[in-house]
C-alpha cells in the first residue's frame, strides 16, 4: 500500500510517499480502505516536526472509509460498511481520564495518510447518511472539536450569543453548529472577503479584527452590551483578552487553539471578577462524535469544503494550509 510518512526532523522536504506491506486486521480490528482524510493545524504541527513523533510516521489523525475485511469477534461492522476514525480512539464516553495523544493517529500512533488502515472497531464510528468520503473526513478532529465545545462544555441555547474566530475549520463548523442550535453568531476575520462568505454561511454579524483591534468590545457592543454567551477561542494568549472582554458575566470561553503562541498574559481579574468559565477543549469521545452525526443528519449540516489534493500532493497540500488562502476544510482523496 502507498503511504505518507514524517521523516525527521520533519518538514515538507522529510514528507514522503512509500509502499509498506499492507496491514491484516487482528482479532477485535478491522480492516479500512482509506478514501479520504483532511488537514488539522495539529496534523500540519506533525508534519513540521514540532510534535515530536517516530521516525517515519503515517501523519493525518481524520480519515473516512470502507471496512475491507474484519478480524475475529469483530461484531459492530462488516465489509462494506462506510467508517470514520476517531480522534482519540480509547476515549469512548464520559469524562476524559488521560490527556496524552499516545493513541491519536499521525501522533502517537500511525495515522490516515495511508491506503489502509487496521485498527480496533471501537476506533470508528459510522460516517454521517448521504455523506461522502471527502465530507466525512473533515469531521473527527475540526467538527467535533467544535460540537464539545458548543453542546458539551458551554450546553447553548436558541437565543445566546456565539463568538467566532477567523475562517479555520473549527471556526466554520461552530459557525453552522450555533445557527443549527437557534444562536445569535458574531464572526471575526482580518479578510473582508472572508467576512462576506461567513454571512453567507450565516454570521450574524461579522467584524475585521485588523481593522477593529477592540474587537471584544465591538462584540460586546453588538450585544446590547450584554457580552456573548459562548466565545470559541482559537487564538490563545494574543486574543484571549479580547474574548474575555467580549464575554458577559457567566460567560463560557471554550479554549480550543493556540494559534498565538502557547503561553502568555492572562487578564485574571477580569476573568475572575465576571465568573466567566474557560475550559480547554480537545476534540471530543466516541460519545460525542455519535451525537455530532445524529445531529448533523438531522439538521442536513454539509462541511465546507477547499481545496482537494492526491496522497501524492501531501506536501503542497500543507503549503496551501501553510498559505492560509483557504476557506473550509483541505482534503486528500487516497
């Protein structure tokens, strides 16, 4: 089978395509012809070398499929059937009890950037009804990081308010998870372009944070001056105060990227003083991703779809990611 792989120390140039043996499911696996993956900044990460992984690893955490054969006492699928990976596969319901990414695929473990997958049942859900390959896998790491965010961790309501930074794909899949729930959705981004494309998608209200650099208190403004509900925090350290500063007492900022850096000031006080929450949200359980799909069926929610490379154009995949040109999800079709 074809593969990609990390050679160290990592980069574009040390992204590889190699023929491996293919793999043969064991008892409790299946075996998954791999039909499509998309970009993470965390897989783009991987691949860059600054999360340090074994030399030679399969990249790509998301991946959509067909189930090609199974192992013994296999009994939740059967060849045929369409999957989608997991992103944390031993994480199947309830609180999470380990924050390590020993299991994440293209992290700790071999990923989707390969033509076959063998894995446990239990690391795969169904894939959404009248989805294909290429739409599936954009949801296990960007969609249903924003559906924990939103519908676990802040529970909003028809009616709050929702913050959205910049076009990535967490931003977007919060963008249509929040109108879906009946919110109200204030978007940023430094692109007018981009802006006019989040109304269409359903914005609310939208503000250029380069042109607008109180943009927490724009938000706040548009609100009555009331403060959002929900702020889905993607920048970190940098924008962090300004989402503090956009949110209402009670608040709820789900902190979900660090964009900005992986440390930094913090406004306490402010913090404090208004009760607002901060949790920190990476990606999601088996739980939480079967919900998403029951959810997105019945809302009839589509991704947001860029760009879509070969397995073969995996590098100048990144390099469109690395561009920030895109608006949606970039994919590879194996």
């Amino acid at each position: 089978m074809k593969v990609a792989a990390v050679k160290k120390p990592g980069g574009p140039g040390n992204l590889v395509i190699e023929d491996r043996p293919d793999p043969k499911p064991k008892a409790g696996e299946i075996l998954v012809r791999i039909h499509a993956s998309s970009l993470n900044y965390h897989d783009f990460v991987v691949v860059m070398g600054g999360i340090p992984t074994d030399d030679g690893r399969i990249p790509m955490s998301d991946g959509a499929g067909e189930v090609v054969e199974v192992g013994e006492g296999v009994t939740k699928y059967k060849p045929g059937d369409k999957v989608l990976s997991l992103f944390f596969p031993n994480w199947q319901a309830g609180e999470i009890e380990a924050a390590g990414f020993a299991s994440v695929p293209g992290d700790g473990a071999d990923g989707c950037g390969a033509e076959l997958v063998a894995a446990p049942e239990t690391a795969f859900t169904r894939m959404p009804e009248g989805y294909s390959y290429r739409e599936a896998a954009t949801l296990p790491c960007a969609a249903l990081t924003a559906w924990r965010a939103l519908m676990v961790e802040a529970k909003v309501k028809p009616g709050d308010w929702v913050l959205t930074q910049g076009t990535g794909g967490v931003s977007i899949f919060a963008l249509q998870f929040a109108k879906a729930a009946g919110c109200r959705v204030i978007s940023t981004s430094s692109s007018n372009a981009k802006l006019e494309r989040l109304k269409e998608l359903g914005a609310d209200h939208v503000i250029n944070y380069k042109d607008t650099p109180d943009w927490g208190k724009a938000a706040k403004a548009i609100t009555g001056g009331r403060g959002v509900d929900e702020v889905v925090e993607i920048g970190g350290p940098g924008t962090l105060a300004q989402s503090i500063t956009a949110s209402r007492p009670g608040g709820h900022i789900s902190l979900i990227g660090v964009l900005t850096g992986v440390a930094g000031e913090v406004p306490t006080a402010a913090l404090f003083s208004l009760n607002i929450t901060l949790s920190g949200i990476t990606v999601g359980s088996r739980r939480h991703q079967e919900d998403m799909i029951a959810a997105i069926e019945a809302n009839g929610i589509k991704p947001v779809l860029d760009k879509d490379f070969p397995l073969a154009e995996i590098a100048d995949a990144f390099a469109h990611q690395a561009s920030q040109q895109h608006f949606g999800k970039i994919t590879l079709s194996l």
